[in-house]
C-alpha cells in the first residue's frame, strides 16, 4: 500500500506545481495606470447605475430614459468585470463613491422635471468626460493583455454613455467643467456626527443620574434638629423654659456658698 501512495503523491505535486506556477504567472503585478483604471471604473458602476435608475423612473424625456436604462446595465456588466478582475490581481475595491459622486446623486435625488434631465445629463457627462482619458492611457500602455481587453471594452462603453447622453439636448458645453456645489458632507464630518449623536445621550444620561442621586440623597438626610420643626412659640417656650432651669442651677450651685457666708457673719457677731 505505501509503495502505491508514494508514487501517488509524487504525481500530485508534479501536477500541482505547474499549476500553481502557470496562476501566478498569469497575474502580474498591476501597473499604476492599470490599478487606476480599474478604481475609476468601479467608483463610476457604485454612483451611475443608481443615477441610470433614477432617469428611469424621475424623468419623462424618453432620451434621458434611454441613456438611464443603457448607463445601468452596461455599468452592471463592467461591475461583474471589474470584481472578476480584483479577485484576479487581489485588488481591494472602494465600496462607497466619492463625496462629489454622492452629491451628485443628492442633487439628483431632490430635482424633477426638466431640472433632473439637466443635473443627469450635465453630471454625468462631465465624469464620462473625466474617465475617458484614464481609459486611453491605460489601453495604449498597459502590457497585460486583460487589462488591454477591459480598457477596449471600458472606451466603447463610454463613448457609447457620452453619445447618449448629449443626444438628449441637455448638456451644457459652456459651463460642462464648472465646479458643483457640495450637497452631501465628507466622510470625516459624517464621522463627527456620528461621534456626537453617540455622546450626547450619554452625556445627558449621566446628568440625569447624578441629578437623580443627588436629589434622593437629599430627600433622605433630615432636614434638622426636632426642635427646629416645632412651631415658632412652641420653640420660644422651649428655650424660655431652658433659659429658666439654668438659672436654677446657677442659683442651686450659689445657696451653699451663701448660707456659709452667713454662718460666719452670725460667728463673728457673737
């Protein structure tokens, strides 16, 4: 039985090995360029299939809704991509978009009407614009042939996104790179928010408890002596009467003293 196991074994890792060799030959350290171009491509799938979502059920522009519904199933397949991809080169991916990102979906989310097929059109526009670059530089420098593929398939997914999007008569090519306004806070003020909604309540409720404990404690001590709790004539009397037993006492201690000194006058009369 040994003698067959050894030979078992041997085969095994002579199968093994070149397996293990030929995977890590087939992912290649990522380039600067080619790591970009995946980032940009998974921050533009987190924010433009809700944006593609929200032409379809916001706007009644039938462009608009087209450009909407193509932007989110396209941007769904290059999801399934671009994770494939990580899990290939072990690449950790962002799980949140950018703050300007989600304040464009903010602003989207509080338009209506022609004002959304505007901001969508306008927004969108600009950051296909912005990603479009990154894609060629990637496609005309990468050395590995997957990510030679992705950015094909990435640049006639924009320029498809770019075409629709300015069919729909909505942009605005004067004022396409004009800075937006912030409509969501940064992530380091959401984190102070948090902070703070966290400790108030905590605050608050030590206050209360030591205002709780402090108030019992009162309650509990006596508020006086006994005779303070007396009426006022009550506790005049009291103290008349007191007043009058040490006169007493005084007087009780001095009779002695007083009948000797009269023994010796009555002595010296004699």
């Amino acid at each position: 039985m040994k003698r067959l196991l050894i030979p078992l074994v041997l085969a095994l890792f002579m199968v093994s090995v070149p397996a293990v060799a030929n995977a890590a030959q087939s992912a290649p350290p990522l380039s600067a360029i080619d790591t970009e171009l995946i980032i940009k491509v998974r921050m533009a799938n987190l924010w433009e299939m809700p944006a593609g979502q929200m032409a379809q059920e916001k706007s009644s522009n039938p462009r608009v809704q087209e450009a909407g519904k193509t932007m989110a199933s396209d941007h769904l397949m290059l999801q399934g991509v671009v994770e494939g991809l990580a899990a290939t080169y072990n690449l950790k991916l962002p799980t949140e978009p950018y703050d300007n990102q989600k304040s464009w979906l903010t602003e989207m989310a509080q338009a209506s009407g022609t004002q959304f097929d505007s901001v969508f059109a306008q927004r969108l526009r600009a950051a296909h614009g912005l990603i479009f670059p990154v894609i060629a530089k990637a496609r005309t420098s990468t050395s590995d042939p997957e990510i030679r593929k992705f950015a094909t398939t990435a640049n006639t997914i924009v320029n498809r996104h770019m075409t629709l999007l300015e069919a729909t008569g909505m942009v605005d090519f004067g004022t396409l790179n004009d800075p937006t306004p912030m409509m969501v806070m940064s992530d380091s003020d959401g984190l102070d928010m948090i902070v703070a909604l966290t400790l108030v309540p905590m605050v608050v409720a030590v206050a209360i408890f030591f205002l709780w404990f402090a108030t019992g404690r009162n309650r509990r001590r006596p508020d006086g002596p006994v005779w303070s709790q007396l009426p006022d004539d009550e506790d005049d009397r009291g103290s008349d009467r007191g007043d009058d037993r040490r006169s007493e006492r005084r007087a009780e201690r001095r009779e002695p003293e007083r009948r000797r000194g009269g023994s010796k006058l009555f002595a010296g009369d004699r």
